[in-house]
C-alpha cells in the first residue's frame, strides 16, 4: 500500500503497515527531500513519543538521516511535538521528524514530517515529499549507519528537548504568577509524552499541580484513545471533584491538543476553549490581529471578530492549512476543534502546554472559575452548543457514502435555512442562524465525521441526526 500523509503525517497500525521496513522508507524520502533543497548542513531533530517501539523508530529514522549525510539531533527521551517543532526552529535544523500518532489508538504509530519552520508541513510540501516516498518504494534503496558509526563521525547528537523550550513558555506567559496564584489544578497527561511539563514549569509556589497518568503505558489504558474529549476524562472528572481543584486539563498523547474540565467536573468543549483563548487575547491581554479557524471550529470566534474588530479566516481542518495562514496573516491565534491551538510569539504549531498555561493566566488575571468565565463569554456572543458524533465504516463504501450524502442536499436542516454549501472539505451546511453542520472523514481513521453547532443541546442533536440520515449510515 503506497505511504500517503492524511492530515498531519502517515499514521499506520503498527506491526501492519508501520513496519520498520516502511519507516525507513519514509526516513529516506525525507533525507532526499532535505538533499534536494540543498540544506542538508542544517541538519534534522528527530523527536518521539511514549507509543510502543517510537523510540526504536525514532532511532532508526536517524539511521537512514545520518546515512544520507545530514546531521542529526535525537531527542534523548519522549517529547511532545511542540517541542520538537520549537527546539527544531531555535537550532536552525532544516527540518524535524517526530515518531507520534498523537491522539489515534494505542495499536497506531506515526509518522510526522516538520519543515524549517517548525509547523506542519503544507500541502505542496507534503507532496514534494510523498513523490520522494514513492521514489523510495519503488527503487527499494534504503541507506543505514549504525548511531554509534554516526556519533563517532559527528553526524548525530542526542539531546534533552525539554529545558529550552519550557524557558521559552516563560517568555509569552507569567509563568510566575500562575505559580504564585494558589490554584489546586489536575493534569490529565494521557499517559503522553507531555507528562509532567506543567508540574515542572509550575511547581514551587502556593500554585498546587495533581497530575494523573503521567507514566508511560503505550496501551493507553482506560481510554478509546488519548485524545482530550469527554469520554476519555472521566478519570480526570473525578480527580477534579474529589480535589476541588479549579481546573482540569488534559494533553493528548503528543501534547499538541488541550481538554479542559470546569471547577465542577463538567467538559468544556474545544470550541468553547479556544472561544476562551481567543477572548482572553483580546479582551484581558489587549492583543490585535486577525485569527484563524478550520471549517470545524466555532463561529463564536467569528463573533469575537466582529465585536473586536479583527480579521477572520477560515480553513480545511488541518494545521498544514492553518498554519501558513497564522503565518502569513501573523494572526494571533488559530484553532481547530480537535482541541490544537497555536498562538502567535510561538512556532505556528498546535501546542497543548501553551494552551493550557493561557487558560491557567486566564483564571489568575480574571480571578474567575471557568464556568463563570464561560457566562461572560455567553453574554459576549450568544449561545453555541457543539456535538460531533464519529461514525466507523468499510472503507470501501466511501463512495457509496459521499454520493448518498450529494444526492440529499437538504434545503433546510432542524427547520432552518440552509444559507451556504461549502465544499473545500467535507460538506458544510451554514444555517440562516450562523450555526452549522459538516459531514467529513478523518484524514487518519476510517471515521466519518459529523459535526454540528446549534443555540440549544436539542437543535445540535437534531442538526447531528438529520445529517447523519443523509449519509445512509
């Protein structure tokens, strides 16, 4: 089966398809990427996460990289992928390779592809490097070193990724005063590779940080999957409640998307905390410039947009669209609704740490509990209630899906007016209200998607409902 790269990166089960066999592949493809574009001096970081065997991949990713020429930084253990976008922008490394499903299941691993400017790659550069890929497969050349040949010939260091980039965190938000807040916060880390970098950024004052999974266990135990949304928090629920803490974050398996548990156990959805992030921004930090969000994200930030008087831009889901957009505009956020959010003084990637830390400056600078944050936030912009329901199916009815759900164009849905058809990605259904819905597949599952945002719980269910009867699932 050709490698292809779906939204962020080529995700695989391993044993199946990501073999060791087809990770070198990829690391070839790469390393002739990078020699192309005559940058091979600046080298490569190579990070990983805490999935089984990503260290092993990780290693022989810089055995094929060290192979070919170009010198290598190796993480020296598990880092989320903000980190290794970052410390691969303040060494001037050409590009980075982290080994990461991020949020998929535990039988999954990756494979993500970093340019120079630390964010996911764009869709041009995504197919410059599977044409590179493709070359590989066919050709079946593979060129290895062994790591101890490669230090010994000074083509490979390895690393702790952590300490430059927690200082950086520390130059965009008051680290110290969240410290010294006195705030009883839990942290879901999922059993990720962002295990304890809050705790370590926060530690030493009144501030008071509980952290739970913080181990490695690559069978992600108690959860579908580490990904950051109700049903996998249950355990971080409960934690919040019998802490009486005022907050609960969770980071997915690579850190880069954040999850949020209010004062009283009840999840906040992503759109409503990036709708809080953006407000924060705006509002308590007087920051000005446009944002940026995927088709999937909340329309309360274009209603931010308007009272504020700033920009808005929207994307296909994806960072390698909504970073060159962050990039471009120099927005000063962008957001998805996976829960990855990337803000500007940082790299134009997701990062679940940073997102957490702006949530935590929130509480302190507003001395508000997030509920009551989410009131005034209510008072700014109306009422927005979101679901998305993931719908598993045979791949080979995907055909049979999209024409099902074409041939139904619904005038109008949960009786109102459909206003806007918009196509970039998925099917997208904008209602005279403003609100919405989408029916979409994953880029990294066989999933279909379907979301919807409505002013009340019932219209969303049945905005989720009517669209789901389209697609004849």
């Amino acid at each position: 089966m050709p490698i292809k790269f779906g939204t962020d990166g080529w995700r695989a089960i391993i044993a199946e398809d990501f073999t060791f066999e087809n990770v070198r592949i990829c690391a070839q493809g790469t390393a002739d990427l990078i020699n192309a574009g005559n940058q091979p001096a600046r080298g490569i970081v190579i990070g990983y996460d805490t999935r089984f065997l990503s260290e092993e991949f990780a290693r022989a990713v810089a055995e094929v990289m060290t192979a070919n020429g170009i010198p290598t930084m190796l993480c020296d253990r598990p880092a989320p992928t903000p980190t290794v976008s970052y410390d691969l922008v303040s060494r001037d490394a050409g590009a980075g390779v982290i080994i990461t499903a991020s949020h998929n299941p535990a039988n999954y691993n990756g494979f993500k592809y970093k340019p120079d400017y630390g964010g996911s790659a764009s869709p041009e550069i995504v197919e410059q490097l599977e044409s590179r890929i493709a070359v590989v497969e066919q050709r079946g050349v593979v060129n290895r070193m062994p790591l101890h040949d490669a230090e010994r010939q000074g083509l490979l260091e390895i690393f702790d990724p952590q300490p430059e980039y927690l200082a950086h965190l520390a130059t965009i938000v008051d680290v110290q005063a969240i410290r010294n807040a006195g705030l009883n916060v839990v942290v879901d880390s999922m059993y990720g590779s962002g295990a304890g970098y809050l705790k370590k950024l926060l530690e030493g004052g009144t501030t008071h940080i509980i952290e739970i999974h913080g181990e490695r266990n690559p069978a992600f135990p108690g959860m579908a999957q580490p990904e950051p949304i109700a049903h996998n928090l249950t355990e971080l629920i409960e934690a919040v409640q019998d802490h009486n803490a005022d907050v609960g974050l969770a980071l997915d398996g690579d850190a880069d998307r954040l999850g949020m548990v209010d004062e009283s156990g009840n999840f906040v959805t992503t759109l409503q905390t990036f709708a809080l992030l953006c407000y924060h921004l705006l509002e308590n930090l007087g920051q000005r410039g446009p944002l940026v969000r995927s088709i999937t994200m909340t329309s309360m930030i274009d209603r931010l947009a308007e009272l504020y008087d700033v920009p808005i831009f929207d994307t296909p889901v994806g960072f390698k669209f909504l970073g060159p957009v962050l990039m471009a505009e120099e927005a000063i956020a962008a957001g998805e609704e996976s829960g990855g959010y990337a803000f500007r003084g940082n790299v134009p990637e997701r990062d679940g740490i940073l997102s957490g830390l702006l949530m935590l400056d929130m509480i302190v600078k507003t001395q508000m509990e997030p509920s009551d944050l989410l009131d005034e936030l209510v008072e700014k912009v109306g009422p927005h209630f979101y679901d998305r329901w993931d719908v598993s199916f045979d791949p080979s009815q995907r055909d049979a899906i999209e024409q099902s759900v074409r041939a139904s164009f619904p005038s109008t849905l949960a009786g109102k007016t459909v206003v806007q058809v918009d196509e970039r990605d998925g099917i997208r259904f904008v209602l005279e209200s403003g609100h919405w819905s989408l029916i979409r597949f994953s880029g990294t599952e066989p999933l279909l998607r379907i979301y919807a945002e409505g002013e009340s719980p019932a219209e969303v269910a049945a905005l989720l409902g009517e669209a789901r009867a389209m697609t004849g699932l």
